[in-house]
C-alpha cells in the first residue's frame, strides 16, 4: 500500500547495467587524469596541444558529473526533499550538456583568432635519449595513444546510456566523441604545419569544433528542456517517448474508465507524473479500482516512478 | 598508420617544411641576424662604429652556423623587443641575446631548443665550509641573486662588479667559478636555459639551427664563455 514512493530500485538486470557504468565513469576519470599529466609533459609551445590539453580537463565534467549524482540519485525522499533526488541527474546532464558546449565553443573561437591573427605554430627538435626527431611525432604519438581509450569508452557508453536510458552518459559519450575528433584534427593539423601549411592546424580545428558547438547546443537545449518538464523524450535519437500514449491506453482499457489524461516528466532517469481518469458514474470500489490502475501504470515500465491517479467527473482539454 | 604513411609519402623530402621557406632562402644566402647586447653571450658593437661585428659566445656560434650553410651573415643590432617585433613579422631570420628558455617572448617567436644549461653559483674558497648560512657573500648590485641570497640565509655583500678573483664567497655563474679560483659550494641561486629565437613556422630552419646547437659540445661553449668574458674584462 505505500503510495508514497520513497526509494527507486532498478530492475536486477538494469541495476547490473548501471554498474558497469559506473565502473566506466571511473576508468574514464583516471584515463583523463592520467592523459593531463601526460599531455602537461609534452606540451611545449604548441597552441594546439594545449587546446588539447584543456579539452581533456573540460572531459572530466561530465564522468564527475554522473558520479556526483549517481551518490544522489536513489537517496530516498526525506522532509526536506518530498520529492526525492532523481532531479540530481537532470543537473548533472545540464553540467555535461554545458561542458561540451563549453569545450566546442572554447575551441571554435580559439581557432578563428590563430587562423584570423595568422599565428605560425613553431615545432622544432626534440631530444629523446640521445635521438634527435621532430617534436611532432612524440606529439602525434601521443595523440594517437589518446584517442584509442576514448574510442572504446565513449562506444561502450553510447550503448549502455539507450539501455539504461542515461542522458548523462549519453553527454559523455558525446563528449568522449568530441575528444578523440579533435585529437585527430590535432594529428592533421601537426601534420600540415611539418608540410609547411600552418594554417591547417587552424582549419582543422574550427571543422570539428564546429561539429562540437551543434552536439553541445542539441544536448543543452535537451537538458534545459528536461528541467522544463518537457515530455519524455528518447535517449538516443531524441523522438517522443511512447510511454505517454501506453499509460492512457492501459487506462482507457480498462472497463470502469470512459476518459483518462496523462502527464510524465523525466526526473533523471525516471518518469513521475499524474493521471486523470473519468470512471463510469456509480462505479463502486471506486478507491480499490484507482489503486490497481496506479499500480498497473507504474509495472508498466521499469522507469515509471512516481504516479498519482486522480478521479474526476469530466476532463476538459 | 598516419605517421607511416606521411613518413612513407614525404621520405626524403625536408620535413618538416618551412612555412614561409626561410631555410632555402638562407642556404648559401644571407640570414638577417639580430642581436641585442648580453654580455658574454653577445656583445653589440659601437653604435657609432657600425661596421664593426658584434662579438659574443652566441654571435661566434651563429657565423658557425651560417659557414656550415654557406651563407653569410648580416647583422641587426638593437633591443631585445623591437627585435623581437620584427622576428615574429619575419623580418630577421634568428635572434640572439643570452635568451633564456622561459623568456616571455615564447608567445610571439619560436624559441629553440636549449643548447647550455648555466647555474648562478655561490662560490666559496677550496677547503671553507659549504655550508653558506651566516657568511659574507659577494654579489652583483642589483642582480636577481642579491635577493636569492637572502632566502639562503647568508648576507649578500652587493658590490658593483664582482671582482676576477675573490677572496671570500662570491656569487659567480658555474662556467666561471674554477677560473676565478673558488670551488662550487652546491648552493645553486638560479638556472638559465640558452635558447635563441627564430621566426614562428619556420620549422625546417628552426630544426636546422636546433640542430647545430644539439650538436654544440658543452665544454666547448664553456672555452667560449671564458674566452669573451676576459675580452670583455
């Protein structure tokens, strides 16, 4: 009977998908921190790597992101928040939302000034153990090195955020997409400043960051939606979640109810809303009946949360 | 696989290139020299005698590196930034003036790799205490050490110029503490980087003087360093 919804637990198979996320936000965090302190060695005076180097450091908002909230996330309701805490992960998606915004934007108007003020990017000798090589090959090496992690993570990540249906591992994935195509730009750009082409750093640059600004403008615009109470959308291609239409079927479906009325928010990566029904006149158990319903509406999807049923005598739309 | 198939594509081309192809303009050319005064690494000559070369351990090793390319050198004095004004507009090829690695200039020119590494000493008689806490020591009037010295405990004794060969500890740069008679006593004040400046993009140039200073022998730079600093005496 307890109508107040305190805690959300994910369904076991669910719950050992979130896990796993978990597990990936951590070996992405130490993956960042491991590629700072690499790249901070390497870096010299080349403006491109240290474009890198911060992209890397903006990286690590969205992993620390979904962290920070996954210790929030199932608190359960208490007096101060009689709602609960599932909010603390559309916070987190805004913050990884607005990193990737950050991060293309930071790059795109980083690159227009070189382009714009014709900066030259010097690399010159390095001396390694005695050899003597170009500096833009240890630089491209470790780029190349940089990118393959953030490959495998942001893959695995994309799959698990349509399963678990978590924004804010989709917007990391995104973000971990974005690192390793400017790390390419970077190698292409190296590679044509040692061709005598020093505006191609440049150029490279400003294509992909381009492509990053539209990705972080779609996933703020989604995360500032969600806190909007938009209605439910799809993780991955952004459609209108059918659960709406389900609920008001199963409710319509049933014998005693001649109207009904739904509206669901995301909360995270939950559903929470309320239901209207009109049951038929002198319908009896009418109380009994409404109970069942709630509860048929929240087995319906393992992210239906939260949902109040409310009896009326007509609904006006 | 990018690396090999550039390497692959561009075997035996020069790489890398210049943007702006300053190396093969320079080959058996001339390369615009600027040199602002630093004394020992360069010594710019008499404005009223303009003709005159300017010496320096640096301005030597620039006309080795013009020889080894057949070029001949021309001489820009001047001051350390208007140089470096009309290095980053590429108007001069190579400046030198004693620069040090974390010069301020990195945002507009491209520094080289450093080819000398020099310490800022406290230099004591043979045979006294290293231990420096408490003691007298000679340092130049106005020089950065003058204040290090104080972090060290010791009293700084600022004269004008340090003296050919102290008598007590003085603060001398490492090339020169054996020839004035003293020993290291392992307090190191400071630490420079040599470095000279190039064009920014010039990486093909930029690798070729690099190149010449990776190769320079330390011990060599040294016998330079002495040589121009008792000229300069």
């Amino acid at each position: 009977m307890a109508a107040i919804h305190d805690s959300f637990e994910l369904p076991p198979e669910k719950a050992a998908l979130h896990r796993r996320a978990v597990r990936l936000e951590w070996w992405t965090v130490a993956f960042f921190v491991v590629a700072i302190t690499v790249l901070a060695a390497v870096l010299g005076q080349s403006q491109a790597m240290k474009a890198a180097w911060v992209e890397d450091i903006l990286a690590l908002a969205p992993p620390i992101a979904f962290l920070v909230a996954d210790r929030y996330r199932n608190r359960p309701v208490d007096a101060e928040h009689p709602y609960g805490h599932h909010r603390s992960v559309a916070i987190a998606f805004l913050a990884s939302a607005l990193a990737l915004l950050v991060l293309g934007g930071y790059i795109l108007i980083e690159s227009v000034l070189r382009l714009v003020q014709g900066e030259r990017p010097p690399i010159g000798l390095i001396d390694i153990l005695g050899h003597t090589m170009w500096l833009g090959w240890p630089m491209i090496a470790v780029l190349l090195v940089t990118m393959v992690p953030a490959i495998l993570l942001g893959r695995a990540k994309t799959k698990l955020a349509a399963q678990l249906h978590d924004k804010v591992l989709y917007a990391d994935a995104e973000m971990n997409r974005a690192d390793w195509l400017t790390a390419g730009a970077a190698v292409l750009g190296i590679i044509g400043i040692g061709a005598g082409l020093w505006w191609a750093d440049a150029v490279a640059a400003i294509i992909i960051s381009a492509d990053i600004v539209r990705d972080g403008l779609r996933t703020t615009r989604t995360a500032v939606a969600d806190l909007m109470d938009r209605r439910p959308r799809t993780v991955t291609d952004n459609q209108p979640h059918p659960l709406p239409a389900q609920l008001t079927e199963l409710a319509l479906d049933q014998p005693w109810v001649t109207d009904a009325w739904i509206r669901l928010r995301e909360e995270g990566h939950v559903f929470v809303g309320e239901m209207l029904v009109v049951p038929k006149p002198d319908t009896d158990d009418l109380v009994k009946r409404l109970e069942r319903l709630s509860h048929q509406l929240r087995d319906a999807d393992w992210r239906m949360h939260d949902i109040a049923v409310m009896p009326v005598l007509k609904i006006h739309r | 696989m990018v690396v090999a198939l550039v390497v692959v594509s561009v075997g035996g081309c020069q790489w890398p290139r210049d943007a702006n192809g300053t190396l093969d303009r320079v080959r058996e050319g001339t390369i615009k020299v600027g040199v602002a005064h630093h004394s020992p690494w360069t010594i710019a000559n008499d404005s009223r005698n303009p003709d005159q070369a300017p010496g320096g351990v640096e301005t030597v090793l620039v006309q080795r590196l013009a020889d080894s390319l057949g070029a001949r050198v021309q001489w820009v004095p001047g001051g350390e930034a208007e140089l470096m004004a009309a290095l980053s507009e590429r108007s001069l090829d190579l400046v030198v003036a004693g620069l040090d690695a974390e010069s301020p200039w990195e945002q507009k020119v491209a520094l080289t790799t450093d080819y000398l590494t020099t310490d800022m000493v406290v230099a004591i008689p043979a045979g006294a205490p290293t231990d420096i806490a408490g003691k007298r020591v000679l340092v130049r009037e106005g020089s950065a050490e003058a204040a290090l010295l104080s972090d060290e405990d010791a009293t700084a004794v600022p004269v004008s110029e340090v003296p050919e060969r102290p008598d007590g500890a003085a603060v001398l740069p490492n090339w020169l503490v054996n020839a004035a008679g003293l020993t290291d006593s392992g307090t190191h004040l400071s630490s420079t980087d040599h470095v000279m400046a190039v064009p920014p993009g010039e990486n093909a140039w930029q690798s070729t003087v690099e190149r010449f200073l990776l190769e320079l022998d330390p011990d060599e730079v040294h016998r330079l360093l002495l040589d121009n600093h008792r000229a300069g005496a």
